[in-house]
C-alpha cells in the first residue's frame, strides 16, 4: 500500500510540476517509507526510486530540460 502510495505520488507530480519535484522533508519520508515495506515482493527499480529519490529527482528534472530545449529548439512557432 505504501509502495502503491509511492507511485501515484509521482504521477501527480509529474503530471502538475512536469518532473518530479520531491521536497526535503518529502525526500525523509520516502526513504522513511521505505523501511515498513516488504520489498521482496516489489521491483528493484521501485526500491531503488524509493531508496534513492535525490537521484530520482535529479534525473527526472535533467530529462525535463532537455525535452523542453529540444522542444523549443525544434518545434518553435512563428517559423
């Protein structure tokens, strides 16, 4: 439930900020989190997303910028 809880926190992250944009105390919590889990019954990825979400978050924001340059790089309007 928890892991569950985890997963759609990030889709509506993702889906309000356009990457996810955990805070520090948000950053605490999933790792917190994390301890109560039974992870044998859940991907490694998820485990690593939750055991690391500093990386997570880096990751995700890099992804955003360099789809928006090439967004705007590309696909600018008034051409």
């Amino acid at each position: 439930m928890i892991i569950n809880c985890f997963l759609e926190g990030r889709k509506l992250l993702r889906k309000k900020k356009g990457y996810y944009r955990y805070s520090e105390s948000m950053l605490n919590d999933i790792q917190n989190a994390l301890a109560c889990c039974d992870t044998k019954i859940v991907k490694k990825k998820i485990i690593l997303k939750m055991k690391y979400p500093h990386i997570d978050r880096s990751i995700s924001e890099i992804r955003y910028k360099t789809i928006s340059a090439f967004k705007n790089l590309f696909f600018r309007k008034g051409f």
